[in-house]
C-alpha cells in the first residue's frame, strides 16, 4: 500500500511539472520578460516644474500630459513665452517652440 502511494506522489509530482512546462511553454517571452523587468520611472509634475525652475524657465503656467511626455507653458531667460516638450523620464527637454513676447 506505501508503495502504490509512493508510486502516486511521484506520478502526480511530474503529471504537475509537465503541466507547469507547457504554460511556460504557451507563455510569449514579451510577456515573461516584462515581468521581470522594472517599469520605467515617470517624473511628477512637481518633478518637472522643479526641473524646469532650475533650468531657468519662469512664470510656468502649464504642466499638462501630452502623448508620453510633459507639455509645459513657461518664459524662457528672454522673457519670450515657450512652449516646451519635456522627456517624462528623464526631465530632458525634447523640444521648445517661442510662442511670443511676455511681460
């Protein structure tokens, strides 16, 4: 009787690795590999106005999400109005447009 148990649990065990095999197997490896790696890290809007202060932008009026990245409404060290495109990651500046003159 222990034998036939013994010989039931050592069936059962590979029966489960088996099964375990095939949903890793059915798994894409985007998939696996998303999982394991961490989610990119996504700067505040506080972030971005502190980043935006210390690079020498003023009167920042607007912060806004705009197609995965900031969008910030501000006046450059001319005092021209800017509109800027900031990198949501890294704060980086992608792009800046002058919008015209602030006073």
């Amino acid at each position: 009787m222990q034998r036939n148990i013994h010989r039931f649990l050592i069936a059962a065990a590979a029966g489960a690795a088996l099964a375990w095999g095939a949903v890793q197997a059915q798994a894409p490896a985007s998939t696996a590999a998303a999982a394991q790696a961490p989610a990119a890290t996504q700067l505040t809007v506080r972030d971005i106005y502190d980043r935006m202060e210390a690079a020498g932008y003023r009167d920042i009026r607007e912060i806004e999400w705009d197609h995965g990245r900031y969008e910030v409404k501000a006046a450059n060290a001319q005092g021209e109005r800017v509109k800027l495109y900031v990198n949501a990651g890294t704060g980086a500046v992608e792009s800046s447009r002058v919008r015209g003159r602030h006073d």
